[in-house]
C-alpha cells in the first residue's frame, strides 16, 4: 500500500511538471496570443487580466513567467486584499532577462553601481515593476498557499503610495509576501510612501513578511533610497514596525532575511499631531524581528544595514520612542530570536532609543526568551548626535539568550532606565565596546570601503561604499562559531568566523602602504601632510572623493580623520600618486 501510495505521488508530480508552462513577459508584447515564446511575448497587463477557461489560460501552480527588461507600471486606487499586483499561489515570476534567454541563470549581470563588486541583484537587463498606489490601495501582494517554494526573483519595486489613510483595513502594507515564498535578488527602490495613521491597533510595515506564515525568504535583496513618512493622529499607543517587518512564523521553519542590503532609507514617524502619551511600542524602525506567540523563531543574518535616517517627530507629552533601527522583541515565550554576523553602520537616528542593535525580553520580568545575538559589528551609529550602538531594556537572566562576540565602536549597553543588564551572565560575552572609530589604529575596523557620512548621504558615495574587511581587522577572527556557514558574498567563514557581514577579505589593503612619496616629496606629521616642494597637493579618500587641496602657496594640508588617503602631488613635468595611511 505504501509502495502504491509512493507511486501515485510520484506520478502525480512528473504529471504536473510534464504540464507546466512558462509564459513570456515584455513591456513591448502582445495584448494577445499564447505566450509560448519571447517571440509571442504578452504584455503584464495582458498577463494579470488572464482568467481559466480562456486562451491562453491564466497560470497555475507549478508555472513560470519570465518577464524581460523595461519598466511596467501598476496602478490600484481603491483598498483590498490583492495588490496592484497579486502573485499567483504556486507560480515563480523571474524579471530581467534579455529576452532570448532559456532559463534564469542564462540573465546577465554587472557592476551597476560602480563600487567594484557585482552583487546578486544587479541585473543588466532590468525588470521595473513602477507602482502608482492611492487611495488606500496596495502594491505587490502574495497569497501562496500552495507547498511548492515559489519564487520572485530579478525585480526592481519602485513607486509612490499616497495612502489617505494606513489604517484602513486591507491596505496598512505597500508590499506582503508569505508563505514558501523566496523574494530573491530584487531591489526595493524610491519609493515615496505617505499617509496618515488614524486607528491604535495596527502594524502598517512598507515590507511584511507576513505574521502568521513561515518559510519566507528574503535573501540577496537591496533596499534603499526609500522615504517613508507616517503621520499619527492617534489618541492611544499602537505597536508599529514602519519599514520591514519579519513577522511571526507559526508551527513552520522560520522567516528569514539573509544576505542583504539596507542604504541610505529615511523613515519619520510625526506624532506631532497626536496625542499618545507614550511611544514604548514603536518597534524596528528599519528591521523589526518578532516572534511573540509562534513556534519557530525569525532570523536576520549576513545583512549591512547603513546610512539610514529615522526620525520621531514628537508631540508635548512623548519627546523620544522606543524603537531602534534594528529591533527584537518577543514576550515571554521559548521561541528565539536571531541577528547573527550582520554588520549596522552610520545610521542616524533623532528622538529614538538607540541607532544600532535593540533587543526587548518580557517587559513583564518574567521569563526571558531564547535570544542570540551574535557576532555583529555595530558602528558610528548615533542617536541626536551621540554613538548609540547597542541597547538592551531588561536584564538577561537566562543562560538561554546568547549576546556574544559583538563588536562596537563605543554605546556599552544601555538600559532605557529599566533594569541593568546583567553583564555577569555567562552567556553574555566576548562583547567589546572600544573599536576604533576612524578605520586604522591596533583595533580598527579596517572596512574595504566604509562611507564616512553618518545617515542619509545624497552624492553617490553610499553606493560606491563596501564593508568588506582586511586581513588585520580587529574585526578577523572575534566571532563564535555559528549556522552560517558562508558570508555575504559566499565566502566561506572560518571556525573562528569574523564579526559583521563579511569574513575577511584576503586580497584588501595589499601592497606596500609607506608615508613618503617617491623622492621624498612630502612628510606626514599625526594627520598634517607636508609638501617639501611648491607643488599643489590633492587628497583623495578610499572612495575616491576629493577630501583636501592645497596651492602651490600652501605647503601644508590639514585631515579630520584617520585612514587610507591616495595624495596626488602636481610637479611641474608629472603628477605622482601614493597611497598612504594617517592615523
């Protein structure tokens, strides 16, 4: 009988890949035809209005769309459970192809950004879902209650969301996915989301993992350049999560965000028009984890999270909230929570508890849940100007929540008045508070290319920037051993991994970095280059920006900060160049 059962199974399943189709998308396609080929291609349009019974027949679970490079637009005006964009259960859409590929890992890639690495979501033939929401309406949305993992994969999600207001019912999200879902090598960009906040019960994240389902993966993703402004005019408290929300996963394997890449967004909270007297439950302002009832836990890891900007806009009775950008939080239950080898950088905060890392156990005092935070670098994060890098609100009295290896450029661990963390517990180690903040020195983080800039940065430097780190960062080797197996960019991590996103990078910083120029013709004195000649000087910074310039009047050039410079000295037959290194 078993045999038999087996054989049915088997059966069934070549029978439902013998019939799977693939539909091809262009934005140039067809309003009709069968979409068999790239060369009878329909467009998106045609491809939503498809419906059962017609011909072609709309997709069904175990299908695939391929949809080529260009910009589709989506519109929604009126709210309701389906996006502009409802995904079918079961069905994977793959964007950016050329349009005379075969399968998704035939679709080209490059440097798009220009900052020397070619990562998973830069696509050369680029597939752009550019959604108009109003009304209260939503954009992508997924309802997959199918077993099979389906996939959205090569996209990029742009658009404008002018929500009259996010507590409508149905809308309170611009983009949800769920269940067996893997949202992979997409990128979620400029968006402009604004609305006002008028019910005290509601979450209204910009991106959900939806609460309730598990099995949901976010990996290889970019988020940035994404303003999102929530205006309040609430009476009482809400629990809000504003911008990615890793929500619960309930008796399924956990919903994960891995190997991603969180940049220069700006998220405000206005509360000045309400009248809440208190902001406790304003969560993870960029990335909020929780697990408050479920039986698997959620994860984020091998994630960079930098140069963001959030703010609180406080009313006469709240003038701070409670959140942080990164946030986990669970009440009183077993579950774990997880931020493992992520690295949190440059972010700014105004009005909020702390700009880095914020972990809450049960504000009840009761039992603590099973938190591992562990080997993260937390740096030059800072809350209304001040290094924030690191809080937690209550003690850690259970050996099961694990806080280790985590490394930070100052902001010890902090409390928000509460209770003391109890640095004593055994499982509370390996914590270091005194990296050097200006990448050099004995116990400085020596990133590849760091951003210099705290927060929103507008000239492009931000996406030139890269947070690999050198063979002697202090940041090599600090780490305990873990799941993760490999780093962001697949490396493989050692049995003593490296604290952050990135285990070192072999090839970084190589070569011979010497304080003179060929024939001597500068000195460097703590951070004063000095020209022996009357040749002007240029100083340029790991980023390649112009920091300092000097005449051939000036002799000298004055740098606020240590590390990597290229100088640049114009004589009068040539121009020579040396890399050097100021502390």
């Amino acid at each position: 009988m078993k045999k038999l059962f087996f054989s049915m199974l088997c059966i069934m399943a070549c029978s439902s890949m013998l019939h799977a189709r693939t539909y091809y998308v262009k934005s140039d396609g067809s309003a009709t035809g069968d979409p068999t080929s790239w060369a009878s291609a329909i467009t998106l349009t045609r491809l939503i209005a498809l419906t059962t019974g017609t011909t072609p027949v709309a997709p069904v679970s175990g299908d695939v769309v391929y949809v080529a490079g260009g910009t589709y637009s989506l519109t929604k005006s009126a709210p309701s459970a389906a996006g502009a964009l409802g995904t079918v259960a079961g069905v994977s859409y793959y964007g950016s192809f050329a349009g005379t590929e075969s399968a998704p890992s035939e679709r080209a890639t490059s440097d798009v950004d220009g900052n020397g690495i070619v990562e998973p979501w830069e696509f050369t033939n680029q597939s752009i879902l550019n959604f108009t929401l109003t009304n209260s309406s939503s954009g992508l949305t997924t309802s997959n209650a199918s077993a099979i993992v389906t996939n959205i994969n090569g996209f990029k999600l742009t658009g404008t969301n002018t929500a009259s207001d996010f507590s409508t019912t149905n809308v309170r999200v611009t983009m949800r996915i769920s269940k067996n879902i893997r949202f992979e090598n997409n990128i979620v960009a400029n968006w402009t989301v604004t609305g006002s906040i008028t019910a005290t019960s509601l979450t209204a994240p910009f991106f959900e993992v939806y609460t309730g389902y598990g099995n949901t993966v976010v990996h290889n993703c970019l988020f940035e350049k994404n303003t999102i402004t929530y205006t309040s005019t609430q009476s009482a408290e809400t629990v809000f999560h504003p911008f990615i929300y890793l929500g619960t996963a309930i008796t399924l394997n956990r919903n994960v965000m891995s190997n991603c890449v969180v940049r220069n967004n700006r998220v405000t909270m206005d509360y000045s028009g309400s009248t809440v007297t208190s902001a406790n439950n304003q969560r993870g302002l960029l990335v909020s984890i929780q697990s408050p009832s479920a039986g698997y836990p959620t994860a984020l890891r091998n994630t960079i999270i930098h140069n963001n900007d959030v703010s609180y806009l406080p009313n006469s009775s709240v003038t701070s909230c409670y959140g942080a950008p990164v946030y986990v939080y669970n009440a009183a239950t077993t579950v774990s929570d997880s931020i493992i080898n992520s690295t949190i950088a440059n972010n700014k905060t105004t009005n909020c508890s702390s700009a880095g890392i914020k972990f809450g156990m049960d504000l009840g005092g009761t039992a603590a849940p099973n938190h591992f935070i562990m080997n993260n670098v937390m740096y030059n994060n800072k809350n209304n100007g001040s290094i924030s890098n690191f809080e937690a609100n209550l003690a850690v009295p259970d050996a099961s929540a694990m806080i280790k290896n985590n490394i930070c450029n100052g902001g010890n661990f902090t409390t928000g008045g509460i209770i003391p963390l109890v640095n004593s517990n055994s499982n509370v180690t390996g914590n270091l508070f005194d990296l050097s903040d200006d990448n050099a020195g004995t116990n400085g983080a020596f990133f590849n290319r760091p951003t210099t800039a705290v927060g929103y940065v507008a000239d492009g430097t931000v996406e030139l920037s890269r947070w690999l780190i050198a063979s002697y960062s202090y940041l090599k080797g600090k780490g305990i051993a873990t799941l993760n197996t490999t780093d962001k960019s697949g490396r493989a991590y050692l049995s003593t991994p490296s604290v952050g996103a990135y285990e070192y990078d072999a090839s970084f910083y190589t070569g011979n970095i010497i304080n003179t120029i060929n024939n001597n013709l500068i000195n460097i004195e703590g951070r004063i280059i000095k020209s022996t000649t009357q040749s002007s000087m240029d100083v340029y910074n790991s980023v390649g920006r112009l920091v300092a310039t000097s005449s051939k009047n000036e002799t000298t050039i004055t740098l606020k900060n240590g590390g990597i410079y290229i100088v640049k000295i114009n004589t009068a037959n040539e121009n020579k160049v040396q890399k050097i290194f100021v502390k």
